[in-house]
C-alpha cells in the first residue's frame, strides 16, 4: 500500500484532531444543555404543583373535575392521589380502572410531605415522563397529593432548535478547522518536500541542485545549512574524484603491479599492470578483480601467504613468485600492512616487479662471459700448445709448417671474435645509432653482398637466387645493411647442405613504411625452443658443427643489432619443408618510392 504524501499526513491528522476536538465540545454542550434543560423542566414542573396543590379541593367530589380543567388545552396530565394511594382524579385515564399509585415514588415523598420532581419510565403509559408532586395540606395536615407529568418527547422537542443550531455550528466550525488544517500542512510540507526533493538529487550524485521556495524562517534556515553543506560535498566530491583520477593515471602509468586488499584478503585496487600479470590465471582482462579474494584473483597461494602474514604480522615482508602461463614471470613481491581509519593493521599493499627480463639478461651477460672466455681459451690454448711444439729444435720443417698453419688459423679466429665484438660495440654506441638517419639502397646492398659471399658460395658449390620486386631506399646506412646481409647470406652458406640453394627476396612489407628483406636456406632448420635465443651473442642450435664452419656466434646478434639501430627488426622461422627462413624488416626513407609509385 502506497502511503501518503506529507502534505496529506499533515491534513488528515490536524484536520482530525480538529475535527473530533469540535465534535467533542459540541456533544459536550448539548450534553449539558439536554440536563440544563431537564433541570429546568423538572423545577418548573414542581412549582407548577406546588402551586396548583393549594388549589386543589380538600374534597374527593371535585377531584376529577379539578384534573380536567387544569389539563385543559395542554398535553401536561394532573393527578389527585389520596393519602392509601387511591387516584382521586386524572386527566388522561378513568381513575376507577388505575391501580393504587402508593408506591410512586414522586407520590410517596408527597404524601410524606415533601415535594419531589423526577423522571422515570410510566408503568401506566410505558413512555418516559418527567414527574413533580406536591403535597395537598388542610390545616396543617397532608389530605392528598398532587401530580403533574410530562412526556419526555415534549421535553426534547423544546431542545431540538438548539441541537440543530449546535450541530450546524459544530459543522461550520469543522470545515474552518480542516481548512486551516489544510493550509498549516501546506506550511509545513511545502519546505519539507523542498528539502526532501533536494536530499533525493544529493543522493543521486546531483550535488548542483538546491533546495529553493523554503520562505518559511525556521524551514529557510535548515534549507540554507544544507545546501551549504551539498556545496561543501560538491567541492570534496570533485577533490576526491580529481585525486583518483590522479592515483588511477599514476598507478596506471607504473611498470610495477600493485594490490592493495582488506582485513578479509578482498582486493580493494589492483592497478593494470598487475591484472596483466595475473590475467591468464585469474579469469583474462575482462573480469574485474575488486571485491574477489586475493587467490581467485591472482591464482597464486604464495601471493594470498604474503598476503595475510603481511597483515597479521603488521611488518613489511618479501618473497619471489614465479607465475606460470603464456610466458613464465618471475616477480619480487614486496608486502607493507595497510592502516585501517582506526589505526589498525586493516589489510596489505603489494608492490609487484617483473624481473624476468633482468633475470634473462643476468642469464645472457653469463652465457656472453661463458661464451667469450670459452671462445678466446680454445685458440689461445692452441697458439699456445703448437707455440711450444715450435720451439723443439728437432721438429721436421712439415710438422713445422703445419702448426705454424694452425697458429695463424686459429689466431685468425681469434681477430674475427674481436672485429664482431667491436662491430657489436660500435652499434650499441649512441653515434652508431644516429647513422640510421642516413639513405641506403637495399637492392644494391644486397647485390654487393652476394658479391661478398662468392668465394664461401663457390667453396659450398651453393646457389644464390636473388628476386627484387622493386628497388627501395631505406632509413639506414648501405654499409650497415650490406654487412648484416652478408651475415645471413654467409649463414646460409655455411649451415645448408653443400650444392644447395640460398634464396633472396626483396619486396614490400604488410606496413607500407618498410621494406622486406628475407633469406631461405636448405639447412637442417632451428628447433622452437632456439627460436627466442637465436640472436644472442655466442648463442648456437648446434656448437659443435658451428665451430666446424669457424663462426664466432656473433652473426646474428650483429644483424639484430644493425636492424634495431635503423628502427626495423629481424626474425627468424621455420621453413616450411626444411630450413630456415630470417626476415629482415627496415623502414623505408623519407619520400622514398612505393611499390605503386
């Protein structure tokens, strides 16, 4: 059931208590006026009989007559009673037919001696009457009594102008009532409703709206203090919001993940780097941590242990965690207790660094000194083993000859570990870097590069089949790029099957600001697990046999440099039936031709 406005509340309780206020004082009145009434009735009934008793005959013989000519011509009835009770006379009945009227109690007092008035139930006629009886004296002595009565009905009907008057006066006066009843609850809800559909907007989030028409001096107080009050909101709301807005642009712009949850382990924040740690374990990007459990929402138990030793205990507190999906993460998580308002330990804040990629890094510096020191110790070893050999006086001049060979060999070997890592070097200096701004021709970079490689085709009995679908310039020095060409080219060589086919094909990338470069050969092809590690320094598919064709390990990782130093990339893949296929992108010069140009 809908319950009413307060305006109508209003109405319907001061317009009642109104109302039922008039209604009372009106019933009250008419109350004493009805016994007002009687009163006087009663006491004008009793003279009446006081008077006409000592006019009354002494006599039983006039008795009846007296009756009828006092009743005459009015509807007030006379009785004589004699002193046993016996009815001398009436004016309304045969006294002859009516009963001994001894027992009457207006009659007893009478003939006792004393007037009396009264109203009771007629055991004669069975209607109401009002009663006065006198006493009839004779010489001082109680000869008969005397009795008038009066029907009731003839009594009220004296009353009736005055209660219709007092029940139209009570009426006008209950109309008056509920109109000011009517207007006071309009005083009274129109500033209410005012504030009332002011707090409904402010709880809506509309802290613009006021409370406005409040004329009233106490309502237009209140109104004045509350929307200063939603003013002073306002103004905290927006310094609130501006400051999350900050937090979310600082917290989203971090490179560290941070979680921030309650007493209970709930997440209360969880910036985007951290859900794009967690994304593959906790449900992907679309589902919304906040409010989840620490566990569901990272899908780590050693997070939820940091976690709540950290909030139990109060002390900062740090542990590695590895989190395994599309790519295995290794994060330092670094706990701090998270006050609650009263002070207490109320949850725990974590900060989340990736060290993957530095632990990748701390893993190639390793293998780079591993390599290099493995890479120099084998000839210098050599140098040195066939360097004594030499000295022995009794060495025949072919033995000679054949370690001198070796010596210079393998120090040759030695000279181009050294050359690759200065080249190495000079690309990762920051002049190197700015010489991407310069314009080479690819196409004529790679015809001098299949120049290059002729003799090493020729000793591989190899063929080289260049297609150049245009001839673009690109954002990077010629001799850069030739020296990264002949690199891949020379790898192709050496590692495909003696007598096979290297290809070499130029042509548009997918993105119309590069150039394609790529290099196919027939060698036996790099396993998936090498693919990611390829370009490493040192790193190689097969040692061994990379040894045997006396390269340093550096190759690629010179080309990888050469094509980030002029703002490309270069991979490597598999090659659909055998080999391998190396990718080199670089970006086009400015204003340099397209294909459809």
């Amino acid at each position: 059931m809908r319950r009413l406005k307060l305006s109508a509340r209003l109405f319907m309780a001061m317009a009642g208590l109104s109302i039922l206020s008039v209604v009372l004082m009106a019933a009250a009145g008419m109350a004493v006026m009805r016994r007002l009434n009687a009163d006087v009735g009663l006491f004008t009934l009793e003279q009446s009989a006081r008077a006409l008793a000592d006019l009354a005959p002494r006599s039983q013989s006039g008795a009846q007559e007296f009756c009828d000519l006092v009743s005459r011509g009015s509807s007030i009835r006379v009785t004589l009673v004699a002193p046993d009770g016996t009815v001398l006379g009436d004016s309304h009945s045969d006294p002859a037919g009516m009963e001994n009227h001894a027992a009457r109690p207006e009659l007893a007092s009478a003939l006792a001696g004393t007037p009396l008035s009264l109203s009771r139930r007629s055991d004669t006629l069975g209607l109401d009457m009002a009663y006065a009886a006198a006493p009839v004296t004779e010489n001082g002595r109680v000869g008969s009594a005397l009795r008038l009565a009066l029907a009731s009905p003839e009594l009220s009907s004296r009353q009736r102008p005055f209660l219709v008057a007092s029940a139209v006066l009570a009426t006008i006066l209950a109309a008056g009532a509920a109109i000011s009843a009517a207007r006071l609850g309009a005083s009274f809800s129109r500033p209410a409703l005012a504030l009332m559909r002011a707090a409904e907007a402010w709880s809506a989030g509309q802290l613009t709206e006021r409370a406005r028409g409040v004329q009233d001096p106490d309502f237009g107080a209140l109104a004045a203090t509350m929307n200063d009050m939603a003013g002073q909101l306002a103004s905290r709301m927006a310094d609130v919001e501006a400051r999350k807005t900050q937090l979310d642009a600082i917290l989203g712009s971090l490179d560290e993940g941070v979680i921030a949850v309650d007493g209970s382990l709930n997440v209360v924040l969880m910036n985007p780097r951290a859900r794009d740690m967690f994304a593959t374990v906790a449900g992907g990007p679309g589902v919304t941590p906040i409010g989840r459990h620490i566990l569901e929402a990272t899908g780590k138990r050693d997070v939820e242990r940091l976690a709540g030793d950290c909030a139990a205990s109060g002390k900062a507190l740090s542990a590695e965690i590895t989190v395994y999906g599309e790519r295995t993460a290794i994060l330092l998580a670094r706990a701090a207790p998270l006050s609650s308002l009263s002070g207490r330990a109320g949850g725990a804040v974590i900060a989340l660094t990736d060290l993957s990629e530095y632990r990748r890094l701390e893993r190639v510096r390793a293998d780079f000194v591993a390599n290099v020191s493995h890479e120099l110790r084998t000839p210098i070893t050599l140098i040195k083993g066939f360097s004594e050999a030499l000295a022995d006086r009794d060495l025949d001049p072919g033995q000679r000859e054949r370690f001198t060979s070796i010596i210079g060999r393998h120090a040759d070997r030695m000279g181009s570990i050294i050359d690759d890592l200065l080249t190495l070097a000079r690309l990762e200096n920051d002049d190197q870097r700015q010489a991407a701004d310069l314009r080479g021709d690819l196409a004529a970079a790679a015809r001098h590069a299949v120049e290059s490689v002729d003799l090493a085709r020729q000793a591989r009995r190899a063929t080289i089949r260049m297609r150049a679908e245009w001839e673009p310039e690109v954002a990077a020095p010629a001799g850069l790029v030739e020296q990264a060409i002949i690199n891949l080219l020379d790898n192709a060589i050496k590692y495909g099957p003696e007598g096979g086919t290297v290809e070499l094909d130029l042509a548009p990338d997918t993105d119309p600001g590069y150039a394609r470069l790529s290099v196919k050969d027939q060698g036996p092809g790099i396993p998936a697990a090498d693919l990611p590690r390829i370009f490493e320094r040192f790193y190689r598919v097969d040692k061994a046999r990379s040894r045997e064709q006396g390269g340093t390990g550096l190759g690629l990782a010179i080309v990888r440099h050469i094509a980030l130093a002029s703002g490309g990339s270069v991979e490597a893949a598999a090659r659909p039936g055998g080999g391998s296929v190396f990718t080199l992108r670089l970006p086009l010069a400015p204003g340099a031709a397209t294909p459809q140009g």
